[in-house]
C-alpha cells in the first residue's frame, strides 16, 4: 500500500480543452505534442474517443492494436521516466486511461457493455444492486429467465438438484452425468450463438452511427436489442457456472 | 552533470545480484570478493555490525543466532502469514510481536524488520556499483517476483529507500528476464518464461511485438522453490536419525544441534545440485556422539520425492495459459530462468507442459539483473540497443473491495496492463455522515476473508448531507511497479475528500526515513569515507603480502634494480597511506601491483594450492517440522 504517494496523486485536473502544447505551445494531438512529443495532462473523454474512434461496435481489433502500441510508446511512465514529476503523474494518468480503455474495447462483450453504459444502460450496476440486495436480505438473486429457455432451465435445474443429492448420498448415476454434460453443451453453443447475434446488431448500431444523428427512437431500439442479447448470454453463463460447480463437487 | 548512473538488481532468495548496461551489454558487477553472486545471508558481527553475504554465511556458524537469511520470505507479510515458515527457517521473531504489526526479526538483541534486512543486502550490492563507477548510485530498478502483492512490492521500494537508493521501478523477475532474452533477438512472437528460483516460482507469458514486450497473463506462488525441495531432503534426513538413532535434532532448544541440522542442509543442497548431473550421490554427515548418517539417492528417487514440489508449478503454467487464451501449440518459445531450472526434471516438466524444448542460452542465476538493467537503461533514457524496446507488464492479482456480506467485489482484474484504473462511487447510509470506511483486498476469492488485505482507508470530511446524497468518487490506480494509488473527491461539492490510510501490512513514511541508512546528503562524504577506509585495508592487505613475497625464495630470483623499485613503491604507498587521499592511495596500490607483477608469477610457480574446507553454510533450526514419507530404502547409520 502506498503511502507519500498517495497524497501525491491529487484528483485529475479538471477539465480543460486547450489545444496547445503546455511546453513549446504548438498545437498538440490529443494526448502527446506532435511536436515535442511532451504527454499532456489528461482530458477527460470517453474510451472510443481517446483512440480517436466513432463510438461504433464492429471494430477492427488488429488497428486497435496498432493504435494501442504507438500511443503505449508515446505515454507509458518508462519512457518519461526523466521527465518533471507533474509529467511523469501526467504520463501515468495517461496510460492508465489508454489501458483501460484498449482493455474495454479490444473485448466485444466489454466493448458493448462500455457503449450501452455511454448510453445510459447500467448493466451491471444493475446487476450489482440486485446482487447486494439478494445478500443484505440473504435471498437468492431473483433471475428473469428469458422465456425461450424456461423450459430447458427448468429441467436442468431439477436435474442439478439430483446431481447434487446424488454426490450428497454417494451414488452415480452416468445416465444423469451424459444428460447434463450434453445440457451444459448445448448451453455453451447457444452462448457462442448469442454473440453472433450481438454482432448483427453491432451493424445496425454503426450503420445509424454513420447516417449521423439518429432518432432517439432507433437508437433505443437496438440498444434494448442489445441488452436483451446481453442479459440472456449473461443467464447463460451463469447457468454454465452452476453446471460445473455441480458436476465438479 | 553526468548522465544517470541506474543499476538493475536482482534482490533474490538466495542470492542477490547488480547489474548494469555497458554500451549495448547488461553486465553483472561483481562484489569485492569477485563473485557475481551475493548471498542474500546477513548477520550482525561481534560489536554489532552488520555483514553480508559470503561473510555473513561465514559468520553464521559460530552465531546463528545473529544471522538471518530467505529474508524475502518474509517481506510484507504478518506474524499470522508465516506459521508455515517457522517450521523451517530459523527466523528469530521479537519477544514482543503483535499481529498485525510489520515482523521484527532478532539478530543478537538487536530487531530488524524485513525491508531493513534486505535493505543492508541492498546497500551492499549498492557499495559494489559505487566502486565500480567511481562514485555514489543512488538510483536503481528492483526486481521483485511477478506473483508478489501490494504489501510484497511495497516492503521491497521500502528497503530500497533505507538503502539510500531510489527506486525507479519495479519490475517482475520473469519480464526482466525476457527483457534480457529479447536484446539481441529481434523476433515477434508469444514467449513463455518459466521462473523458479530458491523462493518463488512465476509463469509469465509475453508476446513479443517490434520490442514491445506485452504480459499477457502471469501467475505464479510466492512460497515454492529451491527451498522447499531442501527442506524436504532435510525433513527425511532428520526423521531418519529419529526414527534410528532416537535423536531429534529438531527441537529448538538443543543449541548445539544447529551445527549438525546446518550440516545436514549443506550435505542435501550439495545433493541436490549433483543429482543434477549424476545418477546417484551418497549423504555421509557426522553426528553428535561421533556417528554418521549415510544414505545412498538415486536420481530416480529423488526425481519421484521431488515431483510433488514441481508439480506444483503446473497449476499455475496452465492458468497462465488458459487466462492468455492460449494452448501450448501457440507459444512459441520457453525460457528458464532460476537455479531451480537446473533440475533435469522440472526441464523434462516444462517440455511436457509447452510440448517443445526449453531455452537455456543465458545463466538462469544472472538473467533477471541483466533484465533489470536493461530496464534500467530504458529509464535512463535508452541507447541504442534498447531505444525501442517497451515493457507492458500486468497486475498479477485482481484488486477488490469489501461489499456487504464479506464478499469482494473485484474492480481491476488480474492480467490488466497496468498502470491502471478504476473508479468507485459511494455514499453515506445516514444523514450528516461524515466518514466512509473502504476495505482494500488483493486476490482471486469470493469472500474478502479468503482475500489477502491492503489496507483500510477512511473517507473523511464528506460535506452534511442526506443519507445518499454525497456521491464520492474514488479511484483506485495501479501504477506501473504493481503499487496501488487511492484518491477521492465528494462530486457534489467538488471537494477533495481525505483519505487516512491504515496499510494492512507494512511500515509506515516516519518509519522508513526512519530507518533510512544513508543520508542522502552525506551520500558523497560517506562515499569518500568508505573509499579511503577500503584503500587503506587494500594497502594493509598488499603490504602484508609483500612483507611475505621478501620471505619467499622468488625474491632472490629478482635483480637488484627490481627490489630497489619495489622498495621505492613501497615506500611511496605507506607515505600516502597516512594521507586522506583514497585516489592516491588507489593510484599507489595499482603501480606497486604492477611492479610486483614478476614477484607474484614467481611466487605462483612454487605456491601450493589450498583448498578451502570448514563448512560456510548457513545454520538452521529447525521448528516443528512434518514428516515426510519417501520413497527410498532405509537410510544406514554406523
């Protein structure tokens, strides 16, 4: 745990557009002077922009990359290890927020989450409250099943009930294991599907991304899609979680 | 001003070594007695002072009560962590301990804590670059296990700050170790580093991008090495002589036993390191009473008693892995690095686990200070060999905080390239609260008991509001040595919120100046000092031996002219030696080395070679130990 330096880290500046260089004044790029190649203090912007990127979902993950390495080679505390110490807070500031923010998006899940948060939807807030609640009242999460799967679910649930039971008293029952094994397949190939479907929907979000501003209407629209597809994969996953634990003990 | 002097150090278990980037080359600077390696070992002298290294292991024996080694075991961790050390390291803790307070080991009636022990072992390679360069270091990047924690990394930039030395960076051992490897090959590619060295075992798995040097997963356990496979040898050793002769060695009252259960350490250790390379070796150690233990280990034996220990190393290689993405087709090359590599059977292990034949091109007990101090010249600035190369290293661990209900919630997860971030909010639960109380955990477990702590931090003079109305913002920031940074503003009024901070494990900032062992200011003096001292005990030493070479018969082999001029010399240097003037002393020694140069091949002709004996192993008790069941024959006792 740090101890000087945590006083030393004071909260990020406020925010301040200024478009030139704080040390040999020329116009900067966004985070480093094309110029002098100083790091300027951070400016707060959200993750699509720091890379200079449209807030679109079907990205091209190799130019991420290469964007993510050239600015790492700018930023990154090691090459401004010389530099005053303002520079030096300044430069891991900035290289924070450039990983944070390569971490959020080179990952189509986070990604996605990242954009619908931008768009007001708090996923997993959402899913955190409802979590804290379910424990400060020592319930269980109450879970919406989404409807296409409450049959399967709830034949699986009754067959991880036996499983249990059956690990509990000792006994095997092959028959039962294969049933759930091909259950938790079947799961995990409607988990990959989903993204394939969350991906039909990233080409609808950029094409109205592209035609500029798009009605609120249209945009709601694919955004509720998205959390649909979100909130199921999501069910999905932890449902494969269970079946594991499961099969495991 | 001269360009930054910064030296990479490896501060290890067993052995610490300094390096430095000569031109486009890391090399190893050696100690004053000429060896590359320091052992970690430090011990307090007759009137208190502390020695390190070969001289300490040397000390040892006749004081193991003033000596102290695998200190780093102990680095950031509290009296209820190490329970499991106890029983097999002769870590003397202070009468007077608390838990939850920073360890304190006895060294004679002196305490020191952990930073402060590695600390003088720091100083000491510090000494070593201050001579090699001429003057004072005070700059250095530390490496540290990939796999340490908050508290580990902290208490190691705390020694170095005690040291006198600024500590630039920290940096993982298996990255430095790539960083080394990837000098002169320039390739692309995903490399896995696989470090086991006297204390630590990490897996690091890197991709290898035009000089970028990319962690993308690493794993690892801060307790598994050399070490333990000792201790196993030791544990056999010592029931065997129970169990047949009816002597236990290891209670830790019978003094006079730690010689013996010391060389018995020193008998397993050099087993260790021949079975390496022959099929079989045989323990032979007196005991007390003037019996002796014998025992034939066959490699095949020892490969089955050992294979416990290494297969702990799987676990984490397959995390790694699997945390990457990645399958063992996939990577491309496989480095080893620490002395416990040399091991034929973690070898034939690794090869198995990565399906390809493991890289030993570079010394494993040299290759992280070379890493180091490639990184210590990318700080500096670069030269040419390294101007582009970049480090992008990974938090080992998911950071946490304490949620309702004991259960973590983790907000930056492990294997995120650092520096890097996240942001809380919270806010008051009644009206007016003033203070918000944050539990800091480190970990990958559900519930934060099974977590390891950092540290607790009030939030402090949050403005009067309704219960729910302040919104403080908090962000917790890991900075490029692996430290986590906490700041907190309240959002509503704008105000900067104070942050108290109560570390978990560690030594508070009035602590370590504290402790501080040179004062930077006299930093030059001190040199100046240390330098006249060394030259005067070097003109002693020189003086003594030439007192020796006129009674040698080689000094009737030199002519007249030869003796007067070494007489002039002579003469010369113990004028000087009285003088303050160590670089002139320096000078005088150097001219009478070179004129005594055909005394000394003369006298090399003739001399007889001594071998060194007496035993300079370090002495253990040993606590209550485990038995450990094996899978050889009876040991034989005569």
């Amino acid at each position: 745990m740090t101890k000087a330096a945590l006083t030393a880290i004071s909260a990020p500046p406020l925010p301040q557009e200024t478009h030139s260089c704080w040390s040999c004044g020329s116009m900067r790029a966004a985070h480093f002077c094309e110029s002098c190649g100083k790091v300027q203090p951070p400016v707060p912007v959200d993750y699509f922009s720091f890379f200079g990127l449209a807030p679109k979902l079907d990205l091209d993950i190799k130019a991420l990359e290469k964007s993510f390495y050239e600015l790492s080679r700018k930023l990154h505390p090691d090459l401004n290890a010389r530099a005053g110490s303002q520079e030096q807070e300044w430069s891991m500031e900035q290289s924070s927020l450039l990983n944070d923010a390569y971490r959020t998006l080179k990952d189509p899940i986070k990604r996605t989450q990242y954009l619908l948060h931008l768009e007001g939807v708090e996923l997993e807030e959402q899913s955190k409250t409802a979590t804290e609640q379910a424990r400060a009242t020592g319930e269980t999460k109450k879970q919406i099943v989404p409807p296409d799967l409450l049959e399967e679910v709830f034949e699986l649930n009754m067959q991880l009930e036996e499983l249990r039971m059956n690990k509990k008293t000792g006994e095997d029952d092959p028959a039962l294991s294969e049933e759930v094994g091909k259950q938790k397949l079947s799961l995990e190939s409607k988990h990959e599907a989903l993204l394939g479907e969350l991906q039909t929907y990233w080409k609808t979000w950029d094409n109205l991304i592209d035609r500029g501003p798009a009605p609120l209407a249209e945009r709601a629209q694919v955004r509720d899609k998205m959390v649909d597809v979100l909130n199921r994969r999501n069910y999905i996953h932890n449902l494969v979680r269970d079946v594991n634990a499961a099969m495991e003990d | 001003m001269a360009p930054d002097r910064i030296v990479g150090i490896d501060l290890g278990t067993t052995n610490s070594l300094v390096a430095f980037m000569q031109g486009d080359t890391p090399v190893v600077i050696p100690g004053d007695d000429g060896l590359n390696l320091l052992p970690s070992v430090v011990a307090l002298d007759p009137n208190h002072q502390p020695v390190i290294g070969n001289a300490a292991r040397n000390a040892l024996i006749e004081t193991p009560e003033r000596a102290v080694y695998s200190i780093k075991r102990l680095m950031g961790r509290g009296v209820e962590d190490i329970q499991q050390e106890l029983k097999f390291f002769p870590f003397r803790l202070a009468d007077d301990m608390q838990p939850g307070e920073v360890l304190r080991i006895k060294l004679g009636d002196k305490t020191f804590t952990p930073p402060e022990i590695s600390a003088l072992i720091l100083r000491q390679l510090k000494r070593s670059a201050d001579r090699f360069f001429g003057g004072p270091v005070t700059k250095a990047v530390i490496t540290v296990p990939a796999y340490f924690n908050d508290a580990q990394r902290q208490a190691t930039k705390d020694a170095g700050r005690i040291a006198g030395l600024e500590v630039l960076r920290l940096v993982n051992e298996p990255t430095a170790a790539s960083l080394a490897y990837g000098l002169d090959k320039k390739q692309n590619g995903i490399i896995a580093v696989y470090d086991f060295g006297g204390g630590t075992f990490d897996i690091s798995i890197l991709k290898l991008h035009d000089q970028i040097f990319e962690v993308i997963a690493t794993n690892g356990d801060t307790h598994l090495g050399g070490d333990d496979i000792d201790n196993l040898l030791i544990t056999i050793a010592l029931d065997d002589i129970r169990g047949d002769l009816g002597l236990d060695l290891r209670n830790n009252d019978l003094r006079g036993n730690a010689e013996t259960v010391q060389a018995i350490r020193k008998a397993v250790i050099e087993a260790k390191i021949a079975l390496s390379s022959e099929p079989s070796v045989k323990l032979d150690i007196e005991l007390p009473g003037g019996k002796r233990y014998q025992r034939e280990i066959t490699r095949e034996q020892y490969e089955q008693l050992i294979q416990p220990v290494i297969d702990r190393t799987v676990g984490a290689c397959k995390q790694a892995m699997k945390d990457a993405g990645l399958k063992p087709e996939q990577i491309d090359e496989v480095v080893l690095v620490g002395g416990s590599t040399r091991i034929p059977k973690v070898r034939a292990l690794v090869k198995e686990l990565f399906h390809r034949e493991p890289h030993i091109d570079l010394n494993p007990d040299e290759v992280v200070a070379l890493g180091a101090a490639v990184q210590a010249n990318i700080l500096g600035g670069g030269s040419e060999a390294t101007e582009n190369m970049l480090l992008l290293d990974v938090t080992p661990l998911s950071l946490g905080i304490e949620v309702a209900g004991g259960v973590t919630d983790k907000i930056i997860l492990r294997n995120s390239t650092i520096p890097a971030s996240a942001t809380q909010f919270y806010t008051t639960q009644i009206d007016g609260q003033a203070n918000v109380a944050i539990h800091v955990l480190q970990g990958e477990r559900e519930l934060a008991k099974d977590c390891r702590s950092l540290a607790r931090f009030d939030l402090k003079g949050i403005p009067g509001m309704a219960a729910g109305i302040p919104r403080v913002e908090v962000r917790f920031l890991i900075d490029a040595n692996g430290i986590l940074h906490v700041s907190a503003r309240e959002q509503r009024s704008g105000k900067e919120a104070e942050i108290q901070v109560q570390p978990s494990y560690g030594l508070t900032d009035e602590q370590v100046e504290g402790m501080i062992l040179d004062s930077f200011d006299n930093a030059e003096e001190d040199f100046r000092r240390r330098q006249l001292i060394e030259a005067r005990s070097e003109t002693a030493t020189i003086l003594a031996a030439l007192e020796k070479g006129k009674k040698d018969p080689a000094w009737g082999q030199l002519t007249t002219d030869e003796k007067k001029k070494i007489a002039k010399m002579e003469k010369s240097l113990v004028a000087l030696h009285a003088e303050e003037d160590y670089k002139a002393i320096r000078k005088a020694i150097d001219v009478l080395n070179q004129g005594t140069m055909r005394l000394a091949e003369l006298m090399m002709d003739t001399a007889v070679s001594t071998a060194l004996k007496g035993k300079n192993l370090d002495e253990t008790d040993l606590g209550e130990a485990p038995t450990a069941p094996h899978p050889m024959a009876k040991a034989e006792f005569e």
